[in-house]
C-alpha cells in the first residue's frame, strides 16, 4: 500500500541575545539559583529586546530551517504558527511571517494550544500534506512569553523565556509501514474542566488586557506526567512498536522533573531524552523544536531514528507526535 508521509526537510531555531540567568532573577525575586535549579533544572532563558516580537523570532527560525531544506519561501503551500503570545489579536502572526518571507500564495495562519502548539501544528500540516493538499508546509513555534508575565511572580517569572523553532514538512511517498520515513502518527487532546490550573488572568473579550501566566505548580506536575504518558502510549502502539524502538525523546521543555518522571513512567532511559530546558527554560510552543534542531544540529537526531515529540499545556492540552527521521 502506497502512502503520503510528511516528512521533516528541514529544522531551524531562533533565541533571543539576551540571556537572564537565575542569578539575575534572585536579585529581584525572593529566589536563589540553587532553589530554581533543583525544582526545575532551569539555569538561564533567552529575553526579547524592546521592540522584538514573536513573528521577528518565527521569521529568523524559519528563515534557517528553509536553509536547511534547501527550499524557498516559494517552495512553501502552507505555514502553521503555534503561539499563545502573537504580534497582535489579529492578523495572525503566521501571515506576517509569510509576508515578510516572500510568499505571495497560499495560507497561513496560528495555533492556540500554548505548551502542546507545536505538536497540534505538527499534526495539522501533517493532515494537510495526506490529504494532498500541500506539499511542503512550514510548522513553527515561537513565543515571546517574558510579555505576559508577572515579574514579581517567583512561582512563573522564573520558569519562562522566548524564542522560535521552525521544520518543513515536505511530502513523500511511503509503504504505509513503520519503517516510513516522516511522520507515522499524531495524538492531541483537551480538556478544559482544568482551564484554572493554568491560565492567563486576561484577555481582549473578557477584561480588555493581555494578563499575566497563573499556575497551580503541583496539580500541573501531576496531571502532566499522567497525560503525556498515556499519549505517548497511544502513539507506540498505534504503529505497532515498542518504547525500546524510540531513539530519542524529545519533551516539552518545561520542567526537568516532568522530563524524568515520564521518561521513567514510560521506561525510556535518560540517555534516550533530549533536554534543553537548563538553558531556555520553558518557551511554550517553541520549545520542542528548539530541542530538537539542537539534537539535530549537534548529530544526536540522525537519519531513520525513531524520534518521540510529546507535550502538554494550558487548556489543559496535550499531545504526541512519533516522526521516524
């Protein structure tokens, strides 16, 4: 049986210059290195510039995965931006992104699934191309979160920073097999009975401001273990194959508690995990690709591997992506 895979060309990142470390955090906040590095494994998250916004972060990191794809802003039929901090309500940001790449034709537009966006824009490319309806697709994730914080919040000012990662998406033909390569299944979820454990308190229809990020740490932590965990079941045993065929995982970067718990849950190694998080912190929906250009880029992630994409996010949302390499 011949199949349409969707399968990754190209991957790029973007981090703002600024870096704050932990140590420049506890000067302002009733904080300490040591207490955010053993609670969260986070040392240091990259900060936009005055005047720096998300779709400057998706552009650069789009820019360098068509680089890598060795394909044009021409080339591209569809651009998927997942981010809960865009431009403006509206346009969607991913149109500025396509503007300001070149492209004059077809579509663009976000995702809202905070944390998990990425893997929801994965999943709609994914769709797209199997349908036939693209053949190359731009899948980013970009976030300027530092603009929606409360800086004198220690339990959410020190768990966020900014920044953008970018795949092309490019259709291939395939056996309908699990030894295809490109993406070989996709899970997402909701469910907002759980909307109050992590939110943001604002918003244009209900109070007319942006708001700032509130979450209850603990029941996050708990709940986040449990749903990756089964998505992350659902999607092995979907293509009929085994935890130990998983090269490499690549989390949501949000905590590296939540990195080592599902690791542990669902029994891959440690070896096997790609963590970023101590040098970006949790940057939302780019953070998956900002992992996984890294293990990329760095030779980890090599052609053929199994790679496992997973996260969670407000709403509550969650999700899993299986992409062989």
């Amino acid at each position: 049986m011949r199949v349409t895979r969707s399968v990754v060309a190209g991957v790029g990142a973007f981090l703002p210059e600024r870096v704050v470390t932990n140590a420049e955090l506890a000067r302002r906040l009733d904080t300490s290195d040591e207490w955010i590095r053993e609670r969260t494994g986070i040392r240091e998250r990259h900060i936009v510039a005055e005047g720096e916004c998300t779709s400057d972060l998706a552009i650069a990191a789009s820019q360098a995965a068509l680089k890598d794809a060795h394909l044009h802003a021409k080339d591209i039929d569809l651009i998927v931006l997942a981010t809960a901090t865009p431009d403006e309500t509206f346009p969607a940001t991913a149109t500025t992104v396509q503007a300001k790449l070149g492209m004059r034709h077809g579509a663009a537009f976000d995702i809202q699934a905070v944390c998990s966006g990425f893997i929801y824009a994965v999943a709609t490319a994914d769709n797209f191309i199997k349908a036939g309806q693209a053949k190359h697709c731009l899948v980013i994730g970009a976030e300027t979160f530092s603009r929606i914080l409360d800086w004198k919040d220690r339990t959410t000012a020190v768990l966020f920073g900014d920044g953008a990662g970018a795949i092309v998406l490019s259709a291939h033909e395939g056996t309908g097999k699990s030894s295809d390569r490109g993406v070989l299944t996709t899970h997402i979820f909701s469910d907002g009975r759980y909307h109050d454990l992590l939110y943001v308190d604002g918003g244009p229809s209900k109070t007319k401001t942006t708001g700032h990020v509130r979450m209850e740490g603990k029941e996050v932590f708990r709940h986040a273990i449990n749903n990756i965990s089964d998505a992350i079941e659902k999607a092995i045993k979907t293509v009929d194959l085994s935890v130990e065929d998983v090269d490499w995982f690549v989390p949501h970067q949000a905590n590296q508690r939540i990195l080592d718990g599902t690791a542990k849950r669902v029994g891959i190694s440690s070896s096997r995990v790609i963590s970023t998080v101590a040098k970006h912190a949790n940057t939302s929906a780019a953070s998956v690709p900002l992992a996984l250009a890294e293990a990329v880029n760095d030779g980890r992630i090599k052609r053929n591997n199994l790679v496992l994409l997973e996260a969670m996010g407000g709403g509550f949302t969650w999700g899993s992506a299986l992409i062989r390499w």
